[in-house]
C-alpha cells in the first residue's frame, strides 16, 4: 500500500484530470463544449412529481480534462450552502464527460449523478440554434439543448418524449450567466498556467 501511495503523482487526481486547455490537435473539435469552460451561476426552472412550478439556483464549473482529450462539467442546483443543496428530489449535483467522437462524426456524452443514481448517455451535434443532445437509451427519450448561446450566457433545456421523438415535455429550463472572474482570480490562474 505504502509503494501505490508513493508512486501516485505528486497533485493526485486534480493533477491528471485537468488541463489548461484542449490538446493541440483536438483543438477545433473541442470547440462546441469548449466554449462553456469557465465557472457559471444559474437560474434553474422546473416542476415537482405534482406538477407544481419549483426554482432554484445554482452554479456550473467547466473545464478541459483528460489530457486536453475532453471537457467536463459539474451542475450544482441548489448552489453550497443553499437550502436544500444536494437533496432529492429536486437537488442535483452530477457531472457530464463530454468527447467529440471522430468515427461517429459528434459528441458522445455521459451524465453521472449520483443523488438521483441516474447515469445518462446522450449523442449530440451542433444544431441553427446552439446544441442538441439526445439519449441513446430507452424511453423516455430525453434532449437537452443549448441555446442563446453568447460568451456570457446560454440557455439549457430539457424535455423528454415517451413517444419516441413525436412529442416532447418540457421539463426544465436553466439560464446560465458566466461569473466574473476577480483580479485575482486571474492573477492566480496566470501564474498556475506559467507553472
């Protein structure tokens, strides 16, 4: 135990998992999801199992892992220290992996949360309006879509069918706003991408 201790890199998981931007060659096909890396507040719009209209908000750190191979994300809703943060059956904290697939010509995407245990896979391609993706699984078929997408905002929705695509349900909605980054946030980021 104390040899696989010792021959662990030095950063530990946080040091192999991320990177300071995409691979070189992975550069363009990064770009559709690479845009969103960076730290995010959101306004998220849903409804119970009762149909009643619920809101929270919450936040979405994005960034490039896996040797600058893919992007990552992690969706927090209700934000730390919020009432109900983390709590079912409305609270989510998951994680998306997110790599462009060149044999199959798009994005193959994998939800993991686990307060729910929901792990999701979705295809997705870049559409007029932003970004579609849908599951590859059984019903429901789920698509969740990015739209209004500018440097600092983005829309996301969810919807599902249990028709096999003839007709969907709105299900919920989030409205991303990119968080401002302080001096010194950025001083420090500087110096960690100089080190």
């Amino acid at each position: 135990m104390a040899s696989d201790i010792a021959s662990s890199p030095a950063g530990g998981l946080a040091s192999v998992l991320h990177a300071s931007g995409p691979l070189h060659s992975r550069r363009e096909a990064l770009s559709l999801f690479g845009q969103f890396v960076g730290s995010w507040h959101l306004d998220w719009s849903g409804r119970t199992a009762a149909g009643e209209a619920v809101s929270a908000t919450g936040e979405l750190h994005v960034g490039f892992v896996l040797g600058g191979r893919a992007v990552q994300d992690v969706w927090i809703v209700p934000g730390p220290g919020q009432p109900g943060e983390g709590e079912p059956p409305l609270g989510f904290h998951g994680s998306t992996l997110r790599f462009f697939d060149d044999a199959l010509g798009a994005w193959r995407s994998t939800w993991v949360e686990p307060i729910k245990g929901l792990v999701r896979r979705f295809i997705g391609h870049p559409t007029a309006e932003g970004i579609e993706l849908l599951s590859d699984e059984d019903a429901p078929v789920l698509r969740w879509r990015f739209s209004k997408i500018t440097p600092r905002s983005f829309v996301w929705t969810a919807e599902s069918s249990h028709d096999a695509g003839q007709t969907w349900t709105h299900d919920e909605e989030i409205v991303a706003a990119r968080m401002r980054i302080e001096a010194s946030d950025t001083r420090s980021a500087s110096a960690s991408a100089g080190s």
